[in-house]
C-alpha cells in the first residue's frame, strides 16, 4: 500500500489539504513573483515582504491575485489583499481559499481537488510507476494528461481521491481528462476506502 493511501482515506481536514497541496501552491506563487516582480524565487521566502522587500506595487499585486486564480483555478475574495504582506502571507491565504472551497456545499464547481495520481506504464511487472499528491488544477491535469501519454498504449492512469469524496468531485475529475481512453491511456478514479474498511470493522 502507498503510504500516502491512510492520508487521502481520512476525512478532508485542513492539515490534509495543506500537506497535500502547500508545496504546489508555493512553487506556483513563486514562480508568479519571479516573473511579475523580476526577482530571482531564491529571494521569495516566507517573510519577505512583498511592498518592502520585492517593491510590488498595487497594481503588481492585482495582477499577482489575477494569475493565482487563472493558475490554481480558484476564486480569490475581495479582501484577499488587504491581509497579505509577505510572501508567506500570500501562500498561507491562498491555501485558506482552496480550503473553503473543498469545504463548499454540495456542488463540487470548480474548486481544485487534492488527488493522489499514479501513472502506471504497460507492462507486467510495470518497469516503473510515478505517484505523486498534487492538487488538480488545470495545469497539472494537463501535465498528468502528457505524463501518461509518454507513458505509451496501454498506460494507466489512476487517480485517488479523500474517502468523503462527493460523487459530483469524481466526475469532475474524470471529465479533466476526455481524451485519454481514445489514446490508449486507461483512466481509474475512486474515492480511498481503505482506510474507512478497517475503521467499519474495528
């Protein structure tokens, strides 16, 4: 079993969704300050301040907010900004958004899902597999679509989300990936109940 199985099998919490999504989210903002600020991303450590340190202006930081929510695919409140003012600031309250939407009501809509992925390429015993937990916004979809198209015909793609998944979550991650099947790339989602079977029978 993968070790990260019991994580993903647990109700989605916040140190859940942190862990499995922080470092995406950080190398994504980043990467964002490099390139709207100019700087190089060793200089982007949590306590840097943004205005003081980075010398953004307003104008940067809106458009800062702007490529987070095309990056991530979230939608960042109004207020965002007013309770940013380092780096880590900006990271921490990203994260605070993705939490909120996972915790939305019953329509998933589009709030990115933290998933494990596995790539698995044909072969018995496979001569490799990739997993990784990642939260799946737009760009890592397309990413893990690439991933296991290299991977060649007959390549699997298997994709675990939190056991409390809603059946409106699986089918929005299935429908992230329409083209795999007509490639040769077998595509499995499924809720993590590994976790919850020993819960039933303890």
């Amino acid at each position: 079993m993968s070790p990260l199985g019991p994580v993903l099998a647990q109700p989605v919490r916040e140190d859940f969704v942190a862990a499995a999504v922080r470092p995406e989210v950080e190398a994504c903002i980043r990467g964002l300050l490099a390139d709207h600020l100019g700087v190089d991303t060793e200089q982007i450590t949590p306590e840097v301040s943004l205005v003081d340190d980075l010398a953004a202006d307003s104008l940067d930081l809106v458009e800062i907010a702007l490529a987070i929510e095309g990056n991530l695919g979230v939608i960042l409140p109004h207020q965002f900004l007013d309770r940013v003012r380092t780096c880590g600031d900006l990271v921490d309250e990203t994260l605070a958004v993705v939490r909120r939407g996972r915790r939305g009501t019953g329509s998933h809509g589009d709030a990115p899902v933290p998933v494990l992925a596995r790539i698995t390429p044909p072969g018995t015993p496979p001569p490799w597999t990739v997993e990784r937990v990642l939260l799946l916004t737009p760009y890592a979809a397309q990413t893990l679509s690439d991933d296991a198209l290299r991977a060649g015909w007959g390549a699997r793609l298997e994709l675990t989300l939190a056991a409390d998944a809603s059946a409106a979550a699986l089918a929005w991650v299935r429908g992230r990936f329409p083209r795999l099947g007509d490639r040769g790339v077998e595509l499995h989602v499924r809720r993590d109940q590994r976790l919850g079977v020993r819960r039933s029978a303890a």
